[in-house]
C-alpha cells in the first residue's frame, strides 16, 4: 500500500519524507489554510512549487469552483501552471459540488472528472462517502477516488447520537461490532413479544428496522468497510482508478484498509507516528538499552 501525507504543512512533509515511507502528498482547501495560517508570510505560489519538489510522488492540488466550467478551468490551470515544476500535479475534484444555494449540480463533479481526464489530467475524486460515488468516479475516468473513511465514521456515529469532542475523541476508531452489540442489547425487548411474535412481524418491525440503519449509513457501517466495498466493486470490474483512503484518524483504521486492499492511504503525520507506537516497544528498547554492557559497548568503539 502506498502512504500519502495528508497535509499541506512544508515541514511536516519534508520530514516524514525523510523516514522513506512517504509515496505522494494530498492537500485541500483547509489544509492549505492551515499551512497560510501558521505563518507571517507566505507565497503560496512559491511554497507549493517547493511541496512538488520535495516529493517524488503524486500531489493533489484542488479545485475551488463549483460549477462543471470552473473545475475544469482550474483543473487545466493548476496542471499547466504546477507540474512542470516536478510532473507530479494531480487535480481534485468533489464528486458532488451542489450547494444548497443551486448554483452547482449533483453531476458537475462528474463532468469535470470526464473532461480532465479525457485530457490526460490525473484526477483525484474527493469527498466520496459511499461506493456508488466512487464507482460513478472510476466510470467517469478518476485516476484515484478518496472515500473519507474517518467522516463516515463520524457520520454514522452521530447517527446513534454520538457528538464527535463529547462522547468521543476524533482519533477514537469506529468498531462497527460495538454497534451490533447495541443493536442485540436493545432488541431484548422483542424478546418480551414487544416487536411481535412472528418472524414477519419481527421482519418488517419498523422499530427495528430503524435501529439496524441508524448504525448503519445506507448499508456501509464503517468508513473502512465503504474503502472495502470500493475496491470489491473495483476489482468485480477491472478498473484501473486506485482507491485511495482519506480522512484517516488512528493507526487500526490504517490497518483495516489495508486489508482491504486499499492502493493508497493518505495519513496525517500524526497517525504515521501513531503506527510507529506500542507500549512494549518503548518498554522493551528501554530494556535492551539498560542491558548493554561494557565490552558490547566497546565493539563500536572500536
Ligand atoms: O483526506 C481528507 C482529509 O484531509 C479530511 O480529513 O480528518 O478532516 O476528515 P478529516
């Protein structure tokens, strides 16, 4: 699986960059404000250019129109004017742009997607919450489709009624058994003959069915089972557009879409450091350090 960082922070790629394991970089509009915020001064223009040329890899720049003629026009700006710095410039483009004003459709994401890629522009599909986005993506042409496994999780989280920064932290990982789990417990009343005594009236119990989907969003009940589902749909079809997990928040979700297959993650640079991590580890280079002895020392002394 390729890593990707997921900032626009300089110093932050640079230096995961240095432990080898960084393939390619993603930025959005809010990590590039992040990066302008952190400092006095900035020519984004010229700090861009170095990110390209820091990374022998993909970088994901994004659009920031709505409308299908805007992405497009964008997109083709942000190629010509970037990647000659290092050949490297992927485009971004939302999957669905519509806003509630109506100035964009459902389906300018798509146009855009075809129309760059047609051009032989890369295009990274951003803001997939659900296979059937990604799978109209790939159709259209994406070179990657990012499904933000972490927004799932907390979409499907506050389903239940769980508040991300209340009742959970944003790095917390999403155990969709834990839901089931919920769902067994709070069935017991059916036990009771409180949802009917028949199979088809336990079946079609609207109470139930609405417990089962509330922890559940349309079917998918993880963000890394939405990044399996992706890839199962990619590989039924031999589509070439890689799956690439985003929004990633903790270490085991890293792991999960690994199983799944998933071609590329993009990380922030503190969960790379959290995969790194393991109370044993610490204590057991601890151990190893206070047993060197003296005449071990000394073989590296010389
Ligand atoms: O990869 C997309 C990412 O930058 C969004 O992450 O944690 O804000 O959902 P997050």
């Amino acid at each position: 699986m390729k890593i990707f960082i997921d900032t626009a922070e300089l110093t932050e790629i640079k230096e995961a960059y240095s432990w080898g394991i960084v393939d390619g970089v993603t930025t959005n509009p809010s990590l590039i404000k992040k990066a302008v915020d952190a400092r006095d001064e900035i020519h984004l223009e010229e700090y861009i250019e170095e990110i390209l040329r820091t990374v022998d890899g993909p970088v994901s720049l994004e659009v920031i129109g709505l409308r299908a003629e805007e992405m497009i026009e964008e997109g083709v700006f942000l190629y010509e004017r970037f990647n000659p710095v290092n050949d490297n410039v992927v485009v971004k483009i939302p999957i669905n742009t519509r806003t509630k004003d109506g100035q964009s459709k459902k389906y300018d994401g798509l146009k855009a997607i075809k129309k760059l890629s047609s051009a032989g522009i890369p295009v990274n599909t951003t803001l997939i919450m659900k296979p059937e986005q990604a799978l109209l993506a790939a159709k259209a042409g994406a070179a990657y489709v990012s499904p933000f496994a972490g927004r799932i999780d907390d979409y499907i989280r506050s389903n239940v009624g769980l508040v991300r920064g209340e009742d959970y932290d944003k790095g917390a990982h999403h155990d969709p058994s834990l839901m089931d789990e919920a769902i067994v417990l709070a069935k017991r009343p059916f036990e009771d003959g409180l949802f009917g005594e028949t199979l088809e009236e336990i079946y079609s119990d609207e109470r139930l069915k609405d417990l089962r989907s509330s922890a559940r969003d349309e079917g998918i009940r993880s963000g890394a089972e939405a990044v399996r589902s992706i890839k199962n749909i990619f590989d039924n079809y031999d589509f070439d557009t890689e799956v690439l997990a985003a929004s990633m928040r903790n270490s085991r979700q890293v792991r999960e879409v690994a199983e799944a297959g998933a071609e590329v993650a993009t990380l922030p640079f503190t969960v790379i450091e959290e995969m790194l991590g393991h109370y044993k580890t610490e204590k057991g280079i601890l151990a190893f350090s206070e047993d060197v002895v003296p005449e071990y020392k000394g073989i590296f002394e010389g």
